[in-house]
C-alpha cells in the first residue's frame, strides 16, 4: 500500500534571473535535471514580498489579514510601539497542527516563524528568527534533538555568528562566501541525517544563504546594477558559481534519497532583484508636513546618537549604558516615540522591510490621534495615495513608487489596529525605509555597506513525483498561499475551507485530479491561543539587530 509523502526544499530569495544563468554556466545540474523533467513554473510571493508573511502565508495557506502578520514587527494595537512577531503571533492553524491532528509525522529545519517550536508530531528546528545562533543556545522540539545533531552530525548553526557586513569587511567577499556554502552544507547534512532517521510523511528544509548573498552580492551578479564593476564582478563571480553549486549539490543528494511514493517541492519565498536606492519615507512625510517632529527634540536626538556612536569608538557602550531591559528601553526611546509630536502628526511609516507600512494617526483608535475617522480620514488617504505616486528619483527623474495599496483593497476583512492603512509599493531598484534621522529622501546604495539587492514577487517552484506532469510553465498562477493546501492534497488529506489559497492543479497530472479530486472540510482555521510573545525584550532586541544586518531594518 503507497504512503503518500511530501518533502519539500526551500531556497530562499530563489530567482530564475540567477537560476537560469548559472544553470547555464554548468554550476546548477541538478536543478537543470529537475527543471528539464518535470514541473517548473514563477511562484510569486505575498504582497509584501518579505520572509515573515511570506513564510506565515506558506505555513497556513492564508493571507496576511488572516494569519495576522505583515511584516517582521507588528504594532501594537492603540499603541505606537511594536513587537516583533514570532511563531506565537501566526492567528491561523499552521501546516504542521493540522497534519499532527491527522496522525502524520512531520520534520522541518531552519524555517522561519517556527520559534518557538511547536509541539508537533515528530521535530522541529527553528529558522534564523530564533534568537540562538550556536547549536548551545537553538531551542528544538524535542528538546534534546539539538544534542543528537551535535553528536551525529557536528555543530549546528542557525544563522551566521556575525552581521554580513560585518564579515565581509573584516574577512573579505571569498572568505565570507565560504562561510555560507559551510551553513550550506551542514544544512544539507543535517536534512540527510533527519529524514534518513526519521523518515516522516512531511520534510522540509530551508537554505537561507541564498538570500543573504543576493542581498549583498546582488551588483556582482547583475550587469545592469549602477554599481556593477566588471573587474570586481570577474574576480567574485567564480566563488558565487562556487556557492550555488554547493546548493545545488545539497538539493541533489536530498533528491536521491525519494521513493516513488514521496512528491518534492522546490520553492521560494519571494525572488529577487537590484537595488539603486532607499526611500526613506518619513524624510517625504516631514517634508510634506505630514509627519511633524517634537520641537528641539531632533537635534537631542542626533546628540545622544553621537554620544553613543563616541561610546562604541572606545567599546564602552556594555559597560556605560544600562543592561538589559532598561538598555533596550533606551535604545528603543531614540526611535519613533521620542521624535514625532504625535497629536500634529497624520501619518507615519513604522519600521518594515521593503515596502513602506504606512499608518494613519486616527482618534479613537490611535493613542494620540490626529485625524477624525469617517470622511476625513477616507479623503486624507486618498489625497496621500495620489502624493506618493508623485515621488521620483531625484537623479534619474523615474518614478520610485509604483502604487500604493489601500490595506481592505488587498487584504478585505478585519485589520484594524493590527494591519497597515497603506503599503507602499516601491518601484523597482528601490526599498522604502522608515528612519527619522535622515536628512535626504533618497541615499544611493554603496556595495559592501548597504545591500544592493532587494525582493520581488517572483519566486520559483519546482515539482518532481508521480503525481506530478512534466511542463515548464513560468506563467502558472501558482502563490506560495497554495502551497498548505497543495501539500494537504498530495497528502491525501482534506483542505480546510478557511484557507485562501488553491491546489495547485496545473503541476498535478489530470488523471489523479479526475480520480481523486480535491476533498474540503469545515474548519475556522483559528488555532488555539498560545503566549503571547515568543521573546524577551532582550531577544526582540537581538532579533532586530539581526534583521538590520541583514538590511531588512535600518
């Protein structure tokens, strides 16, 4: 009797702009095989394309309205202060509750929103939004399996032990590419050691490098980008081919351990592509008398940063501010809340990735709100949609915004408080920041100290099995929201009528859809409420500082 199983293979930031080409320089064979003879098509991302509710959307099948995240951070409703969102933030049942509801076995690595760890029927090891980096300090369900890793495999590693640029300024570009083709392959060795072990009905394992590289590396790769050096290019590129060759060499040895009964799932979160410029938004809003700042409180602001800034020249800093959370208290207080004269203020951009997360100050709902709600607020967004689409780079004169989205126009349903009233679309070459010390709208990207690579939408998706067709088709209407309820479907398992996403029925051959065609159930989705927060404030303070190293926050 088959068993119907499921692994799928994550590659973040994965984009046929690099795929295709390294592909065709030899460097990726076993994704041309993969590709050449079976399914392939784009896969394209949430609305923002950004990891958390990306990842969020993959996990329950859900938007973002739905499983509550938006971004990294979330606000807190009534409030102006924000958390970052964890595990214990997705509203929604996640994959994994439900196949350990039906009885299956289920493993993943790495993946992010998976801290912590839910109790599942079988293990999980959380992704790089797990506050520990050292295999001493990862929280793993169970709890020992962190200890059976060390001991078999050698010592795990979530996350790089230091910023990128940080490395790569003090170790050089081929020296840090190494060190993320070695969490390449002992990511690789740790799935084989896994599933080899464990053998459950649902594997997944998550290669994050991917992405770190293109967000720092991106000019080498792309000719185009203003920034590119074709001197610098030819020396880098050999150790980036180097680098995805060793992806693609892990992706490899995990495909020779199926059987005829397992289907895989090769995927992206989001794609991938060049950044020119940030936008910082709040500079715009300022400007546009939109957002006003509390009088003489700038200059305070940019003179306690100085201090600090002198306090870090003599490494001081640990022992001259506070610890803990009184330190994390005051580092939070040179931040949004300090600054902006609230009651004065109409609009604001909080702390987000990519898009700009725009919230309007309403009374009632706001703490210090400053415009009615009703009519005015429905004519001020109106007036402020128009006036970003007026935004050009000052350089090129192009347009740098590409639209802005009303929040109920992509995401209807209840998402007071919690979801941005606009996100704004940068264009491309731009990413929108939300920093209220910068003295220009825009700042050109400098590589080796900003990223010069950003995400898009368009993200990749590769199916190999017996259920599976044999078609390239980069035109599919595939969504990462469709992944949950396709993995159901080759599961054998019925699909909750809560999720929003589809079965992806073009990768599945017509026979096995006319003999067993989809089957739903009634459920909410809601899953039962768990803590609520995953974090100290400590960790959420390293979590930041981590995705700031990564260009996510500034």
């Amino acid at each position: 009797m088959n068993k119907n199983k499921v692994m799928v293979i994550a590659i973040d930031g994965a984009t046929w702009d690099v795929l295709d080409p390294m592909i065709e320089r030899g460097a990726m064979p076993n994704l041309k095989k993969l590709m050449d003879e079976n399914f392939s098509s784009q896969l394209n991302s949430t609305i923002p394309p950004v990891t958390a509710p990306a990842w969020a959307s993959f996990i329950t099948g859900t938007n973002p309205a739905k499983h509550g995240i938006f971004d990294f951070a979330r606000r807190q409703p009534g409030s102006y202060k924000s958390s970052m969102n964890n595990a214990n933030s997705i509203k929604t049942k996640t994959l994994w509750q439900i196949l350990t509801e039906q009885g299956k076995t289920v493993g993943t690595i790495n993946l992010p929103m998976t801290y912590p760890p839910t109790e599942v029927n079988g293990f999980m090891i959380p992704g790089f939004l797990a506050p520990g980096v050292s295999s001493q300090k990862i929280l793993t369900h169970p709890i020992d399996l962190i200890d059976e890793i060390n001991r078999e495999v050698g010592s795990y590693q979530i996350f790089l032990e230091a910023s990128p640029k940080a490395l790569i300024h003090a170790e050089g570009k081929s020296e840090f590419l190494a060190k993320c083709e070695k969490i390449v392959q002992k990511r690789g060795e740790t799935a084989r050691f896994l599933y080899q072990k464990y053998q459950p009905d649902f594997f997944m394992v998550h290669f994050l490098m991917t992405d770190v590289v293109q967000h720092w590396f991106w000019h080498c790769l792309d000719e185009t980008h203003p920034a590119h050096d074709s001197a610098e290019a030819a020396e880098i590129v050999p150790a980036l081919e180097k680098f995805y060759h060793t992806v693609d060499e892990n992706v490899g040895k995990l495909i020779e351990l199926l059987d005829s009964d397992t289907t895989l799932l090769v995927l992206s979160d989001h794609g991938f592509g060049p950044l020119h410029s940030n936008i910082y938004l709040n500079r715009w809003f300022y400007e546009k008398k939109y957002l006003k700042l509390n009088t003489g409180k700038k200059t305070a602001i940019q003179t306690i940063r100085r201090v600090i800034a002198a306090i870090d020249v003599f490494n001081l800093r640990n022992r001259l501010l506070p610890s803990g959370k009184r330190r994390v208290a005051l580092e939070k207080s040179l931040q949004h809340d300090f600054l902006i004269n609230w009651e004065k203020t109409r609009c604001t951009a909080v702390p987000a990735s990519i898009y700009g997360n725009v919230f309007l100050n309403i009374k009632g709902r706001d703490e210090s709100g400053a415009l009615e709600s009703g009519a005015i607020v429905k004519k001020f967004k109106h007036e402020l949609i128009s006036e970003l689409a007026t935004i050009s780079d000052p350089v090129t004169g192009n347009t740098a915004v590409e639209k802005t989205y009303s929040i109920e126009e992509i995401f209807p349903g209840n998402n007071e408080g919690i979801a941005p009233d606009l996100l704004v679309r940068p264009a491309d070459g731009f990413a929108i920041f939300s920093q209220l010390n910068e003295q220009q709208i825009f700042r050109p990207t400098k590589p080796w100290e900003d990223i010069t690579g950003t995400h898009r939408v368009e993200g990749i998706f590769l199916a190999k099995g017996e259920k599976i067709v044999s078609a390239k088709n980069r035109a599919a209407d595939a969504a990462i929201i469709d992944l949950a309820p396709t993995i159901l479907y080759l599961l054998g398992l019925p699909i909750p009528d809560s999720m929003d996403g589809k079965v992806l029925t073009e990768a599945i051959d017509e026979k096995i859809l006319q003999k067993a065609p989809p089957q739903f159930t009634s459920d909410s989705g809601e899953k039962s409420e768990g803590e609520a927060s995953g974090y100290s404030e400590e960790e959420e303070e390293l979590i930041r500082k981590r995705l700031q190293g990564l260009g996510y926050l500034e």
